[in-house]
C-alpha cells in the first residue's frame, strides 16, 4: 500500500514520525551501527530541541516509570546553537530521510537567532518551534497564550520559506485557540500534543522525585488525551495536524489519522523498542487495510481536517 | 599516571547491538540464595563484553497488571557463553519492584525481549592501569553480576585477579557459588554471616594499603553507596578503578536522556551511552539521586 503523505509541502514516504527528543540517531548509531540508517525508522527525523546557548539539563533523578507510560524532567541538554550546526548537524546531514529541527528560545530575538541560524542550512528542510517555555520579556508561556503565539509567529514568518511546525502543549484549557494563533502567524503546520505536566512524589523523603521537580507525562496513559486534542485541533484549523501521545501500534496511528492527523509521531515507545517506527508503519498499513481503506489518502478526516468546527 | 578530573576510560570497544529488539527464548530460571539466575537464548546476538548491558522485557505479561512495568529494565550481562543455537546470556534478579518479580517468574520457554548489547564495557587492565600487576574486583550483593564475566574474560587474557564480594546478608545474598565457584573469593557481610564481618570496601582498603595500591587497577560493581566508597577510596590512594552503575533508564540506547550522571567537570553524561562502566575519577559522585531502586 502507499502509504507516502504530503506534510506542508514535504513529500514524505510514510506518516510515521518521531517526537522531538525520544531518539537521538547519533547515540543510536553508536549503539546499533549503521544498520539504522538502512533500516531508518521514520519518514522525516525530527531532532531534540535546540536552544541558543548550551544546556546542561537537569538534575537527575530525571524519570520515573508510571502506569503506561512515564514521567520525564529532562531539561532540554543541547549544545546549543553553535555546537549543534558545527557538531550534529553534519551528522544527521547524512540520515536517509529528510530533517527537522527543532529549536526553542525565551525571546523572540531568541527565536529569531535560531530560525536563522538552522534554517539557512541545507540539511534543514522543516525548523519545529517548541512554544512550551516562558517568553522572558512577557513571563507567560508562549504556547500557553494566543497572542503570545501569534506574535512569535508573525516574527518568526518573515525569517525564512521552510515549513514552521508548531509544537503545542496540551496544558491549555482550549489547545485548538492557541493552533489557530499559529495558523493566523503563518504557521505551515501544528504538532501535538507534548507531555501533560505531572508530579512524582518519593514517599521516603515526601519530596518531588524528580531532580527539578515536577515533570511530564507521557506514553499510553496519555494517548486518548492526546486523541481529543487532536481531534479538537483539526477541526479548527486547516494546516496539518501531526498527531503524537502513546501510539504504540499500527491502530493507535490509524486513530490518529482518523481523528484529523496528517501524520503521527512516535514518542515513548522508542525507548521500548527502537524500531517501533518500523513496526508501526507496518501495523499500520494492516490496520488500514482492514479498515477498508485502499490508500492512506482515502482517509476522509484528512483530507478536509477545517470543515467541521 | 594518577586520575585527573578529565580521566576517560582507555578504551572503548563496545559490541555494537543488532539493530532493533529481539526475543529470545527463557533456557533456564533458577534460584541462587536470594537471587535468580535466569538464562535466555540470543540466536542473533554477539558476545558481548563485560560491562555491556542489555535492556529486557517479557514479551508476554509486561505490563498487564496495574500498568506496569511498562519500561524495559536495563540488565548487565552476568555471563555469555557462545553455543551451537547462539549466545547463552545469563542474568542475576533480585525481585524488587514490578519488573523484577516479572523477570524473576520467567519460566523456560516464555519468550524475553532482548536489546543490547549496549555501552561501554570494562576497559582492559593494561589499559586502565599499564603498570597493573593484576585486577582487583570488588562486588556487592547483586552487583557481583558483571564482574563475573569480567572475571572470566580477564583470567582468559592473563590477568591475576582478586575477588571481593560483599553482601548485606544471607537473604539479599546469591550467586558466588554459581558465578564465581571456579576461583578464590574474599567476602564479607554485614550480619557476619559469611567471611569479614562488615563492608567489603574494608576488605579493599586493606589491600590498597601501602605500595600495593599503585600496581592495582579496581573493578566494582555493586550498590551507590558502595560505590561512593570504592570512588573515594581509590581517588585518594590514586588507584585506577572503574565503576559499573545504574540509574532509572528508559531506553538503554542514548534516546530519552533520562540515565544523567553527574560528571567531576561539570554537566551530565548519559549512563547508557557514556558508561555503564564510568572512570571513578570522571564522575562527581557514584550517589546519583534515584540510583539503586
């Protein structure tokens, strides 16, 4: 079956994506050699999400496994803008699929910086905009706010022709008003939804268990949240949605699709098994065929994701 | 040449995992002490080297109950033996949470999944220490695991080893006779029932008194605190010692960054992927927060 969808203008052969920051292709490689690159799990390799400066991340313990899934307080360790064009970006130059990269920052000269700093390279063909940090010059946290997201948008645009993906955050009362504020910016598509915020307590100490405190949840705890916000948000704006929270089959996927999703991102069920984008593609041309559905075009909620508000 | 802050260890000649998970089949489950010994056959998988772990699922059962576990548990290798149907690779469980007493119920023929193996093994002694005169291996409880077959694969190179294994007591104890029956061991115990009454790492201060210490290349495996003690006692001797340690990991393989270690220079590294087996004098502290759960 083909299974190749359109994403913003990229033609990709699969829907099946990773999540920013669930795999690292160059550990990865280290681990497993280059069978991965023959053998590449995913249609388009999203990369971690890169800030300007370097960070160190968090203070470990930095997760714990919860009912179907588990909570992460990772804190976004990068090189930062410098070391990644210099160090990784040559490397995932070389992945046989196309390449996004993510980046974040807490100003809009932040942002700015980065956008031109990645999106002027070759290998870069989508830049993802993770919005889940405060805005240092508002306090309020850029995907949390429509207006916050609208602005950053509307001075991101301008920077450059290649597709913005916007990484929503589902801890927002009505996830579909912060998408339409990135559609309205020029937003070429939106992805959802990133972890749900939660908190681990060590019943020994009675503190936080994690090193910074509080994390977010992910894995299949969160899938049919996710499923709703999906949903939700493909109703309201006419961009593509990328669809991602605990798909861990060929169904879950499907499920996506069917909710208004244009393609689906693999998350937590990386870490249990590295080639789940593999398997899941493969589940999920099974569970199409068995839907009745003859190509993953046919699929009727993509195909008009805007009509039904 | 002591330790210096920005030591590395000398070599790196990991066994890189076949792509991917794999099930293999349960050979074999037995107890020993208060541990399990549970054996599975890996058709496609290399031998790995000493200090490799693996990251191990039931394929059937896992998470069924309540949710969890739901993470595969990352697992050093205790002993690998190449045979005619692959790898027999044995592993050493005490059940302590959900994915433990999942893998310690493991009967022969269910199916395990298997991914590995994965990081950086054991360096050689002349590597760690070139003036070595032999390796001291220093153990405690379950951590006795991988000095095992670090044992058998430096005795294969040559190389005069020392045994230290430690346990809390008879109950959290297992293994010797099993892993260890073919060699000369020291061991202690914290309720005297077996050898040195008390820690292990008091047996390792003896033998690093003196002139011994600069000829000795240490090899440790075993709880943090044991560890912390290895770590201390062997930076301020400038023993050449390495740590194999474990930390809550999701992946195994340098995906979810969840295995920080603390490094003696500032920043973080990842465990799965820049140990298990760490220098003693790279690392700030072998007392990682959430280590030994």
């Amino acid at each position: 079956m083909d299974l190749a969808v359109q994403l913003a203008g990229l033609d990709l052969e699969h829907p099946v994506l990773n999540g920013s920051g669930t795999f690292d292709v160059i550990a990865a490689r280290r681990a497993f050699g280059d069978a991965l690159l023959a053998e590449f799990p995913f249609s388009m390799f999203v990369s971690k999400t890169i800030t300007p400066e370097p960070r160190a991340g968090n203070p470990p313990p930095r997760l714990i496994e919860t009912p179907a899934g588990m909570i992460n307080s990772i804190g976004l360790p990068n090189k930062g803008l410098e070391g990644f064009l210099a160090a990784d970006l040559p490397v995932l130059g070389e992945l046989p699929v196309p390449l996004c990269v993510s980046v974040m920052g807490t100003s809009h000269g932040e942002f700015e910086r980065l956008v031109e700093g990645v999106a002027g390279r070759d290998e870069v063909v989508a830049l993802e905009l993770n919005i889940s940090c405060p805005n240092v010059e508002s306090g309020l946290i850029v995907g949390e706010q429509a207006p916050e997201t609208l602005s950053l948008l509307q001075a991101l645009r301008p920077i450059t022709q290649k597709p913005l993906i916007v990484k929503l955050t589902p801890n927002v009362a009505d996830p579909a008003s912060i998408a339409r504020a990135a559609e309205e910016g020029g937003a070429d598509a939106v992805s959802l939804i990133n972890t749900l915020k939660a908190t681990a307590i060590d019943t020994r100490t009675l503190g936080p268990w994690h090193g910074a405190g509080r994390g977010g949840l992910s894995g299949p705890a969160i899938h049919h949240v996710a499923l709703e916000q999906v949903r939700a948000v493909a109703g309201a704006v006419s961009v593509p949605v990328i669809g991602m929270g605990g798909i861990e089959s060929g169904a879950d996927a499907l499920s996506f699709l069917a909710a208004g999703a244009a393609a689906v991102a693999v998350g937590t069920a990386n870490f249990r098994d590295p080639l789940a984008g593999s398997r899941i593609r493969a589940e999920l041309e099974t569970a199409l065929a068995e839907a009745g559905v003859g190509s993953i075009s046919d699929l009727p909620a993509r195909t008009a994701p805007s009509t039904s508000t | 040449m002591p330790p210096t802050a920005d030591s590395r260890p000398r070599s790196d000649e990991r066994v890189v995992a076949p792509l991917g998970r794999r099930a293999c089949e349960v050979t074999d489950n037995r107890q020993t002490g208060g541990y399990r010994i549970f054996s599975a056959l890996d058709a496609a998988g290399p031998e790995p080297r000493a200090g490799q772990f693996y990251m191990l699922a039931a394929a059937e059962h896992w998470g069924t109950r309540s949710g969890r576990p739901y993470l595969p548990r990352a697992f050093s290798v205790a002993e690998a033996e190449v045979t005619d149907g692959g790898v027999r690779l044995d592993f050493l469980v005490e059940d302590v949470g959900p994915g433990t007493e999942r893998l310690a119920s493991l009967r022969q023929g269910e199916r395990l999944w298997v991914t590995g193996p994965l990081g950086r093994p054991f360096s050689h002694t002349s590597e760690l220490n070139s003036e070595a005169a032999g390796a001291i291996l220093v153990g405690g409880g379950i951590g006795l695991a991988p000095l095992a077959i670090l044992r058998r694969q430096l005795a294969d190179r040559g190389v005069a080893i020392r045994t230290l294994l430690g346990f809390r007591d008879q109950e959290h104890s297992g293994g010797v006779d099993e892993l260890f029956g073919c060699c000369e061991v020291r061991m202690a115990s914290e309720d005297g029932h077996v050898g040195h009454r008390g820690y292990v790492t008091e047996l390792l201060a003896v033998l690093l008194e003196g002139d011994a210490a600069r000829s000795a290349a240490v090899y440790a495996c075993g709880p943090p605190a044991m560890l912390e003690t290895v770590r201390a006692l062997c930076l301020e001797r400038d023993v050449d010692a390495e740590l194999a340690m474990e930390t809550p990991m999701a992946c195994g393989f340098g995906a979810c960054m969840g295995c920080a270690v603390p490094l003696a220079d500032g920043g973080y590294m990842r465990l799965c992927r820049d140990g298990p087996v760490v220098n003693a004098a790279e690392i700030e502290t072998a007392l990682v927060r959430g280590s030994g759960h």
